[in-house]
C-alpha cells in the first residue's frame, strides 16, 4: 500500500497524527487533484436530477415572472455537451471552496497563536476534506441520483422532513451536516498534533470558525433566497 493511500484510510481511521504529519510534510496535491476529478464525475452522474430540480424551482419562484413559456419549457433540457460542461464547471468552484476554506483556517488559527505556514494549513484541510467533500460527496451524488431528488440530508435536517427549506431554520440546521462535522473535528485534531497545542483548545477555534461559517452561508442563502423570489 503506498503512502497516499495510507493517509486517505488514516484520515479516516485516526485522523490526528495523520493530518498533523500531511501538514508537517506540505502533501496536497494527490488529494487535492482526486477530490476535483470526484467531484466532477458525481456532478455529471446527477447533472439530469439537478437541473429538472433546478428547473422546478425557477418555475415555482417570481424569476418565472419575468420568462417566457420558450424559456421555462427549455430550463430542463441539456445537451451532452452542456452536461459536460455543467460537470467539468464544478472544478474549479471546489479548488475554490478548498482554497477559502484553507485560509479562514489559516486565519482563525494564527489569530490564535498557531505556528505554520498557509501551506501547512492547506494540506491539513485538502486531506481532511476527504471526509465531506469526497466521502460526504459521493454518497450524497448516489443518494442524489438513486431517489432522483436534490433534496438529501446528511445532517440535523433530516430529523425534520415537513420543515421549509426556504426558512432560516432549515438554513440553520443545515449547518450541521454529519460529514461536515467530522471534518471539522478532524482537522481540530490534525492541527493539535502538528502545532502541539491542546485539542480542547483547537476545537473551541475551530467552533468559532464554525459559527462565522454558517453565519455567512445562512446570510448569503437568505438574501439569494430573496433576490430570486423563492
């Protein structure tokens, strides 16, 4: 077994020393590249779902107000080469995710005294990312594709099917999704190891970064919510 495939188990199975050694040795661009690859392959599997989804939103919010029937009857059609596309569209939006993701870290982390570079910080969250981007990805993508809905639940929501998910309390609960928890908690852990710092410590940054995390993905699904009517 080489040693990238040893540190994709580690991550799962004992997520501290495993991190915190990636970290120590710089290492992302193996992991960082499978988890574009894989996030662009579960995206073509269930482009169809997704925008016969998408297309019933439009249709059923104010946007529809201002189409026309040509329009709305041609939300739901593609092309092979426009599903390509749309799949291969999502690569780079996750190099993206990661690189921000990366640096909030980064910046919480220094903010508190941690020692290290932005790459070392980078590696730790490229590799942690297995757990919500690659393993959280591809069993929503099945999910996805096998119940032909977008709406899947991996987190708090799931315990509350009649809930809108419109409303800010489906936003808020959203933010505890399962995989992106234990992300969360294995990082905190890898970072601990690495800077040899305490990890109830780690975790508490790590709660704050959460808190400012879901306080812009709740605002910013809240005013998109608004500017497109729904």
């Amino acid at each position: 077994m080489n040693e990238f495939a040893r540190d994709l188990i580690g991550v799962v199975s004992n997520p501290g020393p495993t991190i915190g050694a990636i970290m120590a040795k710089k290492r992302w661009l193996a992991v960082f590249s499978l988890i574009l690859l894989v996030t662009a392959i579960v995206s073509y599997i269930t482009y169809p779902v997704t925008k016969v989804e998408g297309a019933k939103l439009i249709r059923d919010s104010e946007m529809a107000n201002k189409m026309s029937e040509e329009q709305l009857a041609d939300l739901d059609r593609f092309t092979p080469v426009q599903r390509l596309f749309g799949a291969l569209s999502q690569m780079p939006l996750a190099a993206l995710m990661l690189l921000f993701g990366a640096f909030f870290i980064y910046l919480f982390f220094k903010a508190a005294g941690a020692e290290g570079s932005f790459s070392n910080f980078f590696s730790a969250v490229a590799y942690a990312s297995v757990l919500d981007m690659l393993l959280g990805g591809m069993i929503k993508g099945g999910l996805i594709a096998f119940k032909k809905t977008i709406f899947v639940h991996s987190g708090l929501t799931m315990f509350f099917p009649d809930l809108n998910f419109r409303s800010i309390p489906f936003a808020i609960l959203a933010q505890f999704d399962f995989f992106s928890l234990w992300y969360l908690v294995a990082l905190a852990l890898g970072i601990a190891f690495f800077t040899k710092s305490g990890w109830k410590k780690n975790i508490v940054i790590m709660a704050l970064y959460f808190l400012f995390k879901s306080l812009i993905f709740i605002s910013f699904s809240y005013f998109s919510m608004k500017l497109i009517g729904m």
